[in-house]
C-alpha cells in the first residue's frame, strides 16, 4: 500500500513537471515547435499511465494535428502519433479506431505508389505497426507484400529494408498458419465448412507469401501445402487438391504417408498402398476415379 502511495506520489510529482517543461516551451518556442511536441507526448503517455483518459484522447488528437501541419502526413512522428491515437481507441472500442488505421494503410500505399522509398522510418513503422496487431493480419499481408515488390525493384538484395520486410512477411506466415492449423481443426472435428474455407484461405495466403519471400525451408513449405490440400479435400475439392499436391512434389513414392487425413475419406488404405508402386500418370488416372468413389 505504501508503495502504491509512493509510485502515485511520483506520478504526480512527473505530471506537474512535465506540465511546467510544457507550457515553457510552448511559451519559448512555440506550440509547433518539435520540442514542444516531444514535451506533449510524453505528457500524453503519463496521462495513460495515470489512467486519465478523457485528458489524454483530446491531447492526442491535437498532438496528431500538430504533428500534420509541423512534420506532414508522411513524416514518422505524424504516424505514431497516429498509431498512439489508435491503439487507444482501439482499447475503448470506438469505431475511430479503423479510420486512423485506414488512414496509416493509405499513407503507406501512396508512398509504395510514387515509389517514395526515401522515408525509411515511416515505412519502418507503418509495416511494423501492421504485423505487430493480430486484428490487422491480412493488412498486414497486402501492405508487405506490395512494399516487398517495390523495394526488390529499387534497392540492392542485401538491403536492410528488405530483410526486415522479409522478416515481417514470414511472422504474418507464421500467425496465419496458426489460424489455418486451428480452423483445420475444427473444421475436420465438427464437419464446418465455414471453418474448412477459414483454413483453405489462411493456407493459402501462407504457402503465397512463403514463396515470394523465397528462402523458406521446404519442410515448411511443403507442410503448409499440405494443409491446404486438406482443407480442399475436406471441402471435396478434389481436382484442385490434386493439382496443388503435385505441384507442391507431395505426389511421390510411398504417399500414404503424405495424404492428408481428409483425403482418405475418399480413398482407403488398401487403395493408397496399391497407387504406391504405380506411376504418377496411372495414381492421377486413379484420384479421380477413387475421389468420385
């Protein structure tokens, strides 16, 4: 308890100096000036830390305007303010929340349009503000992907810029194979196609984005293959499971270990077991005949 006083006594103590610094500089400086504003969003982050909420929402949204008319919408500083001011709508619920979101994704789009790669920290933070919130993954992939294209078109492969998109790319991999391992899940365990087109979709986005990163292992490629096919299977898209699994090399010698578990619903293990020691023209001869069995 006592502790609680203390830490609150500081927060107090903090809250009044900074209140000070600020209007001195404002007085000195200006209200523009970019001191000025570092000064109030340090002030606007104790506000957070104090719980004062109502205070810190209209701090923020002037801070965002100050930061637009001084730096301009591109600017780095511009954009966390943004990201600040979302985040925390974001936590109340408010609708505002999806406006500054759209606004930071356009931002970024128009930069990767004129090929304005010049600003490395606004895109730094737009890409990382994206990958770093669960709720905007496929955002997230859209934004990377489209910047990953531009930025192999303008910079040398080694570029730091490009790994780190590379990086942030596999991550949203990673998150969206999650989503498609639960929903396969599901979607297998309760019969819901709803939750089979959830996989397929998040499958198939994964496999995309593995391979314009390139440099993936081809375990992990592979495995994320063949999670689509099942997801496919499972939908009783037949033809086009059979495609990707050929395409993907899980068409092979000894298969019945690689067919996934929705597909032997159509065939059995008798059947698998026979196609093992026949051709790959004479086993697509045989899907089809077995899928529609």
């Amino acid at each position: 308890r006592c502790s609680c006083r203390l830490h609150a006594r500081k927060f107090d103590a903090a809250h009044a100096s900074l209140t000070t610094a600020l209007e001195e500089r404002t007085r000195v400086l200006g209200r523009c000036h970019p001191l000025t504003l570092q000064t109030r969003g340090t002030l606007v982050a104790l506000m957070l830390a104090l719980e004062d909420l109502d205070d810190a929402q209209a701090t923020m949204r002037d801070l965002v305007d100050a930061h637009k008319r001084v730096h301009g919408p591109e600017h780095h500083l511009t954009l966390e303010a943004m990201g600040t001011l979302a985040d925390f709508l974001e936590a109340k619920r408010s609708a505002d929340a999806r406006d500054i979101e759209a606004a930071i994704m356009q931002t970024g789009k128009a930069m990767l349009r004129r090929h304005r790669i010049d600003n490395f920290k606004a895109l730094e933070y737009i890409s990382q503000f994206f990958v770093t919130r669960d709720y905007l993954l496929e955002k997230a992939a859209h934004f990377l992907t489209k910047a990953l294209m531009v930025f192999k078109e303008r910079l040398p492969p080694d570029c730091d810029l490009i790994q780190s998109t590379k990086s942030r790319l596999l991550r949203v991999v990673e998150q969206q194979k999650g989503i498609a391992d639960e929903a396969l899940e599901n979607g297998e365990l309760h019969g819901d196609a709803s939750q089979l087109r959830v996989a397929e979709v998040q499958y198939r986005q994964a496999w995309s984005l593995c391979k314009l990163v390139g440099g993936c292992p081809e375990d992990d490629v592979k495995e994320l293959a063949r999670g689509l096919a099942d997801a496919l299977f499972g939908q009783g898209k037949v033809q086009e499971a059979r495609t990707l699994m050929k395409t993907a090399g899980l068409i092979k010698k000894g298969m019945a270990s690689s067919v996934p578990p929705s597909y032997l619903r159509w065939l059995n293990q008798r059947v698998v077991k026979y196609m093992d020691g026949r051709g790959d023209d004479e086993w697509d001869d045989d899907v089809g005949a077995g899928g529609m069995a």
